[in-house]
C-alpha cells in the first residue's frame, strides 16, 4: 500500500473523508505499478493488507487459460473477484460466508496502463475526480449499460478501471476451487487480527468508515463479524448461518 500526502489544495484535502480518502490512497498504487513499467499483459491485485489470494490460486493464474486474462478484453467486466475464507480475530474463528476480495484485472483494462487513446477512449464519470468510483447509473453496476444515459452509447470498448472500481463496481466472475464442495475458496481474509481489544477499537473509530463511539460501544454492536469473534472468545454457541 502507497501513503499519497501530496495534495496541491489543503482545503481540497480536508473535504476528503471516509472511503473517498481510501479511494485516493489506493489511486496511488496504480501509479506506481506504471511507474515500476507495468505492461499491459500484467495482472493488477488490489487487496486489503489482511486479504490475499492463496498460492494456488496464483500459480494457477500464471499458467491457465482464465477469460478474464486474455487479450483483447473489451473491459466492460474483466474483474476476477475472488471467494475468500474469512477468519475472525483468530485462525480458530471461521466464518460461514464467503468474503468477495482481493480483485485481479488484466492491465489492458487498468487506468494508466491500457489503451485510453484508440481503445478505451471514453473515461468512466466518476464521482470525485479521477480517483473516486462510478456512482449509480453511471456504470457501477452492469445493468446501467443498458439504461439511461449510458445505452445512448453504441458501446464497442468500455472505460478502463482505477483502482476503487476494483473494490467497488461490479463487472466480472466470482472464483472458487473447482471440484470440491459449495463454498470452497482460492484467497484469504484474516479480519481483525490484532493483539488487543483496545487495538480493534482504535481502528474501528479511525479508519475509513469509522464509528464515533468506538471507545465505548460493545464490540459486537460494530458488525457482524465481531459477533463471530467474542463468541469464539468467550466459547459462546454462535448462530452462523447469516455471518
């Protein structure tokens, strides 16, 4: 992950807040693969630092023939969305349902690597600069294609992609271990590993989403997921069919 701490307007900066200031962090990584001369042939991972693609998976992507990896991608939905394994504050806490990052794009359909001159010539309209995600209707879901204002479009190739619409446009395949049973997974998300109560609640009042009573509230009143982790804790019978 990249800290961007060059902002030209401090006011701008200060009307930065919650997901739009990941958004801006993460926009950073993309510059950085260019600058480190990735190609279009290339693959993107964009991930939380406690999500991870297992190495099956990933040795698996550099030898099979996947669709999404191909040449010649029209970019309308090239995202390789993985099927995660969740655990909860401790490797002994699993989770039933499956988490839905990291994301793998090719560099073809990748902002600042693809083709943006002959090929993808149209820019995604995003919501705050050139950093932020594609708000409703505006490509953030597939189905805006074909209403208003964007099937107005005679769409051959689509916007190429920045690094929040990794995270948050739909447009692509789920993958799963094939040949097991349902609900098997090819990546990782180790959620809220950390040494102490105090640690998870600093975060949980600091990060990009935060929740201002963080300090005080009861854990499991933040998300599903801590309901999970005090009960494995505590050795309390959790109902997992919904978490």
């Amino acid at each position: 992950d990249y800290f961007d701490g060059n902002w030209k307007d401090e006011d701008e900066k200060e009307k930065i807040h919650g997901l739009a200031f990941e958004n801006a962090q993460r926009h950073r990584i993309l510059k950085i693969w260019k600058e480190d001369g990735m190609t279009e042939e290339d693959i993107g991972i964009i991930s939380d630092v406690d999500e991870m693609f297992s190495r099956d998976f990933l040795l698996a992507s550099q030898t099979c023939d996947i669709p999404q990896f191909r040449q010649g991608q029209d970019c309308k939905a090239p995202k390789i969305v993985a099927a995660a394994r969740t655990f909860e504050s401790s490797t002994n806490c699993v989770k039933n349902r499956l988490w839905y990052h990291p994301d793998a794009i090719i560099g073809q359909c990748i902002e600042g690597i693809g083709n943006s001159e002959t090929l993808h010539t149209i820019p995604a309209i995003r919501e705050f600069k050139d950093f932020g995600c594609r708000p409703k209707d505006q490509g953030k879901s597939l189905k805006d294609y074909n209403v208003a204002p964007l099937n107005q479009t005679n769409w051959t190739q689509y916007p190429l992609w920045n690094a929040a619409d990794f995270r948050r446009v739909e447009g692509g395949e789920q993958y799963k271990e094939i040949g097991h049973v349902s609900k098997t997974h090819v990546a990782f998300h180790f959620h809220n590993f950390f040494d102490s109560a105090e640690i998870l609640r600093n975060k949980y009042k600091t990060y990009g989403h935060p929740i201002s009573n963080a300090d005080k509230a009861p854990l499991e009143s933040f998300q599903d997921g801590l309901i999970t982790a005090v009960g494995c804790a505590m050795n309390r019978v959790v109902n997992l069919t919904h978490l």
